[in-house]
C-alpha cells in the first residue's frame, strides 16, 4: 500500500486526482480511527477521573454525566497520610537529579570515548558497549546490599546516586556517537587558543552537544519518573514515597469504592509525561529513529 | 553487539598511541592520557563499583544461601538443582514469560510494521501521527496505565461490555487464570510506537528505484511489499526484533499491577522478574534470586548470539553480495 504512494505522482489529469482526494480522505478517516482506538484508554482515564463515585464503572461513555471534581480535591487532601503534592514533589527530585547526573556524567564520558585517545580505550569502550544488554537484575542485588551497607535504603540516594556515574550505558553510547560527529577543527582550534581539555568540553562540546543532551533529558526524565521496579525495592516509608508507589500503595489500601480517586492521582501522575511529549514530541521521535531509544 | 564491540577495540589497539619502548612519550599526549582518565573517572567507578562488581559478587552469591543479615553460606549448586528440579513456581514462571514474549514480541512487531507502512506516505499530518502512535511506548511502562488496564479488563470494564455486544462473556479478564496474562500482552502490544518510529527510519531508507523498477516489471503492491520493502529493512527487523525480546524478558510493572502484585491469579502472569523479586524481596532468599538473575542473564546472552547468527540468513544488507 505504502508503495504506491511511495513512487512520485505521475502528471495527474482531473479523474486521477479526484482519486487521489478520495484515497487521501479515507486514509486519514482510518489512521484518525485507529489513534482514537488506541488513544482510548488515556480518554477514558482523564474522563474517569472526573466522575463520581456511581458513574465510574457503570457509565462507560467518554463525558461524565455530572462532572465532578472531589476526586482531586480528595487526592490533594491526602493520600496514605500525606498530600499528593508531597509524592509528587518526591517524584520530581528523584527525576530531576536523575536529568542532572545523566547528562553530566554521561556527557564527560561520551567526550572522552568520542575523543580522546588514551591507553586502554579499546577494551573499556567494547565493555561500555557490552553493558547497554546487561540486565539490570544482574547488579541488583548486589547493590541493594551496598547502599544497605551504606544505610542508604529508604532515601532518594540509590535511585539518584548512580546516575552521576553514567551508569546507563545508552545514554553514553548516544553522546559518543554526537561527540563523533562534531567537526574535530573546533576542538582542535580550542587547544591551539589555549584550551586544556576540561575548557574545551565545557566552552566547546558541551553547547553543541545540545540536541544530544535534550534527548537524554527527556528519557531520563520520563524513565526516572515512570520507574517502578527500583522505587518500590529502596523506598519503604510513605513520606519518601514517589508517584507510583503511593498510587499502588493506595490501591493496595482502599476498596473498590475507591476508583475515582486512583483515576484522579493516576491522571496526576502522568501530566509531566504528557507535558513533555507535547513540548518535546520532535526530539523524541527523532531520538528513538536515530538511535533505536526504546520510549 | 559483542561482535561490534569486539571488531572496534581490534580496530582501536592497532592505533593505540604509546608503544612501550618509547621510554617518554611526548608531553601534551601524556597529559591528554591522564585528562582522558579524570574525565573517565565518574564513568570508571560507575563501571567497576556499580557494574562489574556488583555482576561478580552475584555470581558468587548465586552459589550461596544469603538473607541479607546472616553471613552468605557457601552452598555449592544447590539453588540451580532447587531451580531446575524442584520449583514448580520457578518452572511456571519460565513458562509464563516464554508464552508472553512469544505471542507479544511478534504481533507488537507486526503492529508496528503495519501502522508504520501506513504512515510511510509524503501525506500531511504524517509526523502528527507519528507522535500520537508513539505517544503509548512513553505513557505504558507507568502505574498510572497499567492500572487503567485493571479496570479496563477487569470486572464490568470496557472490554467486557464490548465483547458482551458480540455474545461472549468473560467476565473480569484480570481474575481469571485463562485470560489475565493476555491483559498484560495486550497491554505490551499497545506501546508498538517505539519500533514502528524505527520501522519508519528504515522504511524511508529504501531507495524509489527499487520500487520503479519492481513496478515496471508488474509486480503488485504485495509482491513489492515481499520482493522490496521486507528484504530491505530486515537489518532493521533484526533490530527491533533482539531489542523487543530482550525487553519482554525483563517486563515487570505491568504484570505487577495489573496481578495485584502477586502475579496474577494462580500465579497466571507471574513473568520471571516478578517472581525473582518475590524470592529476593518478599522471602530474602538473595542467593536464589541471584542464581535466577545469572539463568536470565545467560538465557538473554545465548537469545542474542542465536538471534545474531541466524540474521546470516535471513538478513538482506544492501550494499553486501548481490547488489
């Protein structure tokens, strides 16, 4: 099907272009029918957020026959004792030094491996690349006992901590990747005014670097945020909690009856990701079609 | 990847810049060695405290019995005979994860062909759709969206009422052992947006001329699809396809939520990663979660090389023999 389109429209007379409208038309009718199919849970989830208690289960229309907002009000009273702004607040701060560790850490390292030549390159950056497979089971358990040991269980520390060392290896393999494809004159150029290595990173790479660290940003972000495995091993008392865990911690609490409120904090929980996807929707794409980032 | 990766450090020794006779090699090189190494430092204690220590120390925890308070006992094989020969839980979550990564891997990659045939067109509104195909690869991996896929399959959801419309009667998908990991593919092959952006990369790569051609030789648009635009982006296919199975093999929140954190009814969704925390996390059993992390590690490893090697056949590179 794709195929047809593919090949350039040969000089088209009135019938064939009538034809082409019509076809046009239909595959926009049916690639708009398929986004909403799709799209559906997302619309019904916002739309359930703001029914009442009786409507959510046995009103499955996408508008709400009387439009409530409790549910919000109840969530921002209180959720396992504390507001949701508190889980919310703990979300932002483990993603946010999440965004700043990533980007440093893995930055400095793509510049060296991009870079500069140094002994033992080949073998560290053939194990740098090795490590973007390695299941993170592996490492888990292992550094579980190590921030025990360093009584760090229970704070932000071991979900934050390990991002300043560029332990993601995807986001390296990005930045070595861009350092690669910087003109080499401008750091060249650099040292030659008298930069040493660390003022041409900073004044040099890193500004034009830029495109390459608002993809690690916007994943980092979004990973960090979104992460539900490593929060729910480190973090065990509710005023740490972040987003997800409080959410299914509150379902794990609160009866049926509660749906509403659930729907309320889950919308909550996804407004920074729909926030950036619409902000940042290029980057985005373009970061997972040039480098196989997986969303 | 390893192969990659190998070829590359081959490549990079042979212009390794200090041989050892040079007693003093020149001056600004030496600093920028020693530069390289503070600017690697971050990366360097990353990479030994944080991976390949932390890899090494499970290896040896996976021949011992540890709670995480009592010292860990050295005993030999005994969590792999446990494994092997006498955990039927373990067994049904292997099983469990091969059903699940098997049907989810293939109809997530056909979707994601598929929508990603449809948008390759130089139409208006393409990178609109795009994004909005892509959109769910962010959103599914959260609590917020599995949670939805709870009540969406659960009892008197959404689901259920429209297959009600057709006759059939389910009831709640999610508490039923027949239907609750079906939920959780379905919920896997609704983030196809993330291989079909890449699909789309390659599709675009394919060069008019093969399509002219095919097209004066009177090849349809099914044989142009078989004959062209499937040999042309199976390096691409093979992409996607080791990436989607090395994720599926790792899944976690979606079956946690959606099986109430248990796994499901009769531990009917419990995938590997599931019931590895369970015995790591609810029962300290660390030793044996370790030796399940090492089995995955080393299953995900043989896939790979397996997957890799057959890409000899049935991977098409332009460009390489035939052209």
């Amino acid at each position: 099907m794709s195929v047809q389109a593919a090949t350039p429209a040969p000089s088209v007379t009135g019938t064939e272009r009538r034809g082409l409208t019509v076809r046009t038309v239909l595959w926009h009718v049916a690639v708009t029918a398929l986004v909403l199919v799709l799209m559906y849970p997302v619309l019904w989830l916002v739309s359930s957020s703001f029914k009442p208690a009786d409507e959510v289960l046995s009103n499955l229309a996408l508008l709400p026959d009387h439009g409530t907002t409790s549910n919000y009000s109840q969530v921002f009273g209180g959720v396992a004792g504390y507001s949701v702004w508190q889980y919310f607040g703990n979300s932002l701060l483990v993603s946010g030094l999440a965004v700043i560790g990533n980007v440093l850490s893995c930055a400095l390292a793509g510049y060296v491996f991009g870079r500069l030549k140094f002994r033992g390159r080949g073998p560290l950056f053939a194990f740098m690349i090795a490590t973007i497979m390695l299941p993170h089971h592996v490492v888990l358990i292992p550094q579980y006992i190590i921030f025990q040991k360093l009584d760090m269980v229970n704070t932000f520390w071991p979900l934050v901590l390990p991002k300043f060392f560029a332990t993601e290896a995807f986001f390296v393999f990005l930045m070595v990747q861009f350092v690669r494809g910087l003109p080499k004159e401008l750091d060249e150029s650099a040292t030659i005014d008298g930069c040493g290595p660390f003022r041409t990173f900073w004044y040099v790479i890193l500004p034009l670097l830029r495109p390459a660290v608002i993809t690690t940003s916007i994943f980092t972000f979004i990973w960090t945020w979104n992460d539900f495995f490593s929060q729910l091993i480190y973090l065990n008392d509710p005023s740490k909690f972040t987003l997800p865990l409080a959410l299914q911690i509150y379902v794990d609490q609160t009866s049926q009856s509660a749906f509403g409120p659930m729907f309320a904090m889950s919308v909550l929980a996804l407004v920074p990701i729909g926030l950036f996807f619409v902000a940042f929707q290029r980057f985005l794409v373009d970061g997972v079609s040039t480098s196989g980032l997986k969303g | 990847m390893p192969t990659i990766a190998q070829a590359r450090s081959k490549g990079e020794r042979a212009e390794a810049p200090v041989p050892e006779a040079q007693a003093r090699p020149p001056r600004r090189r030496r600093q920028r060695s020693g530069a390289a190494y503070v600017f690697l430092s971050p990366w360097l204690i990353g990479a030994s405290l944080l991976t390949v220590g932390p890899m090494l120390a499970s290896l040896y925890l996976a021949f011992t019995d540890y709670d995480l308070f009592n010292t860990p006992r050295w005993v030999g094989l005994q969590n792999f005979e446990r494994m092997f020969t006498q955990d039927d839980r373990y067994w049904n979550s292997v099983w469990v994860t091969l059903k699940f990564a098997l049907v989810s891997v293939p109809l997530k990659l056909a979707a994601a062909l598929g929508v990603a045939l449809l948008l390759n067109k130089p139409r208006r509104g393409t990178g609109f759709y795009r994004s909005a195909f892509y959109a769910p690869s962010l959103l599914g991996a959260s609590v917020s969206v599995a949670l939805v896929w709870r009540s969406l399959f659960g009892s008197n959801g959404v689901v259920d009422d429209f297959l009600g419309i057709f006759g059939i009667h389910i009831g709640s998908m999610v508490d039923q052992p027949r239907y609750a990991l079906l939920t959780v593919i379905a919920l896997a092959i609704w983030q196809f947006g993330a291989p079909m952006v890449i699909f789309l990369a390659g599709l675009k790569q394919v060069p008019n001329e093969l399509y002219e051609a095919a097209a004066l030789d009177g090849a349809g648009p099914v044989r142009r699809f078989f004959s062209v635009t499937l040999p042309m982006i199976t390096p691409v296919l093979l992409f996607n396809l080791v990436l989607e199975i090395i994720q599926a093999f790792q899944s976690f929140t979606g079956a946690f939520v959606i099986g109430s954190g248990r796994g499901g009814p009769s531990d009917s969704a419990l995938l590997y990663t599931l019931y590895l925390y369970q015995r790591g996390f609810n029962n300290f059993e660390m030793g044996y979660a370790s030796a399940m992390a090492w089995v995955l590690l080393v299953v995900i490893a043989i896939i790979t090389v397996l997957l890799f090697r057959s890409s000899r056949k049935w991977v098409f590179y332009a460009g390489e023999g035939t052209r």
